[in-house]
C-alpha cells in the first residue's frame, strides 16, 4: 500500500474510531445525582446509598467496532495503535452495559487497571507509592502542617480567579466557568466548559492546582485535540488516555510547585480505598475509613463515591479508574526523565496535541513524519520555556542513581547523635 492509500485509511480509521467514541461516556453514565448524597446524611449517614443508572445496549457500538477492526487490520505498522483504541472503546461499551453488577469491576480492571498492576519498570505499583506516601504523611502529620491551610474559599473564588486563567491562556478559544450544584467532583473541565462544585470549598494550594492540572493539561489538551484535522481521535477522552491524561495533570501540579501533602494524600487514599473495595469493602466501610481521615462529612461521602460510582456497594467490584493518578504520574514522569536523558526533548510536545496514551508516542512521531499531527496551539508555561523542566527531570534522573540506602544510614547517625 502507497503512503498516500495508508494515510488515507489512516485517517478513514480514526475517524471511524471518533464516531465509535461518542456513544461512550462513562463519568457521566456513573454519575450519582445530589439526592443521593442528601438521602444519605437524612439517614444519619448509616445506610448504604442506593443509586439506579441508566440502561445502555451496546449492541450497535460494538458492531460498529468490529467493522472498524477489519479495516484496522490493514493499517500496517499502524495495527497495533488502532486495535489498542478499538480494545478500549469495545471495553467500554460493555462496562456501560453492566452498571451495578459485579462484572461492572472486569471492564474497570480492563480500562484503568488495577493499584497492584506492576508498572513498566517490572516491580513497581501504584499501591506501593500509595502506602510509600501514606507512611510519610504519618511521620509528618503530628507538625500540624496543613492545619495553617484551611478552607477558606469558595466556588465563586475558585471561578474568578480561573476565569482570568484561561481568558489569558486560550483568549477566544477559553471555556466558560461555571458553577453548578449537580456537579459530584469538586471540578470537572472540559473543552467547553469548567464546572464547579457550589458547595466545594478550596485551601490557597487547591486554586493553583486546579488551574495546572484542570485549565493547563485537560483543556489544553482538548482544544488541541480538536485542531487535528486529519486524526479526529485525539479528540476523544477515551479511557485508554485517562492514565496519560491524569498522570500528565498531576506532574504539572509538581513542576510548578503547586502540589501539597493534603493533596498527596488525597491521591494515596484513593488506591488504597480502591484496594479495599476490592479486597470486599462495602459503601460504609470506605466510608468510615474517609471519615476518619477527613474533617468534612461531605468530602468523605465524595470520596467514597468515587470508589463505588457505576460498581457494586457491597464491595468486590470497584470503578478503578482514580487509582490512574498515581500510576499515570510514575509513568509520565519515568517517561520525561528517559526522554530527557536521551536527548530528545523535541519530543515533548506531542504529549499535548490531543488526548493520546504515552503508548501512542512511536506512531505518533510516524504520524507526524506523515504530516498528519499539527502542532499543539497551547501549551502550560512550564512546557512552553522548558529550562527548569529539563534541569529538574536531568537532576531526578541523577538522583535515581544516588544508593540511597547508605545515604539513610549517614544521615540517620547524624540525627541520632
């Protein structure tokens, strides 16, 4: 097959793939409405919620999947990208068919994984770095630390303020802010739009974060998606992005200095209630051990929806997807630090011209040999002047060859004498 013929196939299949994508829209599926949660402390907070979601046939999803794969089968070098999107998207439709029953965890486990799922470096996982971080929050928690943060402002705070963001950031291209009290998640961004909680409440460090992870990865990366003319899937917030997506989002809040240990916390305790309830936790158990963990009965009530959002609530079949935070961010960041010390840095924008996995990354430098990737119009500003990014990531890098063990024990003599 001649370039021109595979690049039109190319194309062909991924706009196809955009189609299939647009039936399946999970975090809106799973959503719980408010009631819910108003039901829930009506009870003295002593009843596991009962939540109803729709129905889905994903009989015409899947038909059309299985077309796209036979045409899949003729992209060459090209193959194995197109089928990882199509196994995703297949996957999807049938989790979306089996909301509130125990198969509901065997689609989860197939989009997001799960917190023991060993990472590419063969030993590590995202339950480690969970309990890694969960062991330092208690060595440094009785200091009080986060104490001289409280909550102290509100949804239309958080909306001012992000509003200046990305009218400077994307100028006409900027989404609307919103505030809106059906929304579940303190925030949820999209191309379009920006929803906050009404009722949330945000510490100073909450207000950068979320203007790093939310405005500067997940909206740049779909504005940018929806530049590319010729790859219409890279517009798509398929699960097969979410840990590059996420874990990208979470790094920003790293490299700008904008991440805390209330927010780490956040991100551990997750993996760990996830493991919980798949170890057989049910809804009032996780949320229990959020409770203790957390002074508003609200947040731990979200917490734990999170948890059990489109799965069972007596335990045994979680939605997995929040444990991606931490596994995305391990991955990203290994992923910079490799990139950087082989001197390919040119490399790094490709990480937002869309919604794409870090798996992606070989086919999409072919794909831009092909001129079939534009450029990203918008990029955060530690991706746009790169000069601390790369002497961070060339330091980390030297750092991961440092023994720490005898470090540790130099310096643990010094503290004991």
């Amino acid at each position: 097959m001649s370039d021109e013929k595979l690049k039109a196939l190319l194309i062909e299949v991924s706009d196809d793939l955009y189609q299939a994508s647009r039936s399946i829209r999970i975090l809106r599926s799973i959503n719980w409405p408010a009631q819910v949660m108003y039901d829930f402390f009506n009870n003295n907070a002593s009843k596991i919620p009962v939540v109803q979601y729709p129905s889905f046939n994903p009989k015409d999803t899947i038909e059309l999947i299985s077309k796209i794969k036979k045409k899949i089968e003729r992209l060459g070098p090209f193959k194995s990208w197109a089928m990882r999107i199509a196994d995703k998207l297949e996957n999807g439709a049938r989790l979306l068919s089996v909301l509130g029953t125990p198969e509901f965890y065997t689609y989860s486990r197939a989009l997001y994984g799960t917190p023991k799922d060993i990472l590419p470096d063969g030993k590590s996982n995202s339950l480690d770095l969970a309990l890694f971080f969960e062991e330092m929050y208690e060595n440094i928690d009785e200091l009080g630390i986060e104490d001289n943060y409280p909550e102290n402002y509100d949804a239309q705070d958080i909306a001012d303020r992000m509003l200046v963001e990305v009218n400077t950031m994307f100028g006409p291209d900027a989404p609307e802010i919103k505030i809106d009290e059906e929304v579940s998640s303190k925030v949820i961004a999209g191309r379009r739009r920006i929803r906050i909680r009404k009722t949330a409440k945000f510490d100073d460090n909450d207000i950068e974060q979320l203007i790093h992870h939310e405005a500067f990865v997940h909206v740049a990366t779909s504005i940018n998606g929806f530049s590319q003319d010729h790859l219409k899937i890279l517009r798509a917030s398929h699960p097969g992005t979410t840990k590059t997506q996420e874990g990208l989002a979470v790094f920003a809040e790293f490299i700008t200095g904008h991440i805390d240990l209330e927010r780490i916390r956040r991100l551990s305790d997750r993996v760990i209630a996830i493991q919980m309830a798949v170890d057989g936790a049910d809804f009032m158990e996780v949320y229990r051990f959020y409770n203790s963990r957390i002074k508003n009965q609200e947040n731990a009530f979200e917490s734990a929806r999170r948890v059990f959002r489109g799965g069972v609530m007596s335990g045994g079949a979680p939605f997995t997807k929040d444990m991606v935070y931490l596994d995305g961010l391990l991955r990203v960041h290994n992923f910079l630090r490799v990139v950087v010390a082989a001197g390919k840095a040119n490399l790094l924008p490709l990480l937002f011209i869309g919604k794409i996995a870090l798996d992606d990354i070989g086919v999409l430098i072919k794909m831009q040999k092909l001129g079939l990737i534009n450029p990203p119009e918008y990029l955060p500003p530690w991706m746009k002047d790169i000069r601390f990014l790369l002497t961070y990531l060339a330091y980390s890098s030297f750092l991961n060859s440092v023994k720490l063990e005898n470090l540790k024990k130099h310096y643990s003599e010094l503290i004991k004498s």
